[in-house]
C-alpha cells in the first residue's frame, strides 16, 4: 500500500495521516509510532514503523 496500491482490491485512492499517534511497545520503556495507510475503496488498513533505528531494536528485542 505505500506503493498506492491496495493488495486486497487494487484500488488506487490510498490515503495516509501525518499523525502518529498509535504505537506498540519495542521494550519495557521504549515504543514505536505506526503510520496508517488506509484503502478508501474497500477500507483495508495497513500500518508501517517508519524509524529504522526502531526496527533494529525490534530484531534485537522481539523473538523471530
């Protein structure tokens, strides 16, 4: 869906916020903020950590 393209009805009209208010715990005290992209054709939602130094401590943190 960052590409605009929805995977589940190739629809095309993809809309995202700037506002990241949502996050998931990486550690005890540390979060990451999820980007939403939302399919206004059919409502599939995906969501994308955009801080990379956030992924790397996920893959440090979390189990494969």
């Amino acid at each position: 869906m960052k590409q605009r393209l929805c995977p589940k009805c190739g629809g095309k009209d993809m809309r995202t916020s700037d506002i990241k208010s949502t996050h998931i715990q990486v550690s005890a005290l540390r979060g990451a903020y999820l980007q939403y992209y939302v399919c206004v054709s059919c409502g599939y939602v995906e969501s994308y950590i955009t801080d990379p130094k956030q992924l790397a401590r996920i893959a440090e943190k979390w189990k494969p």
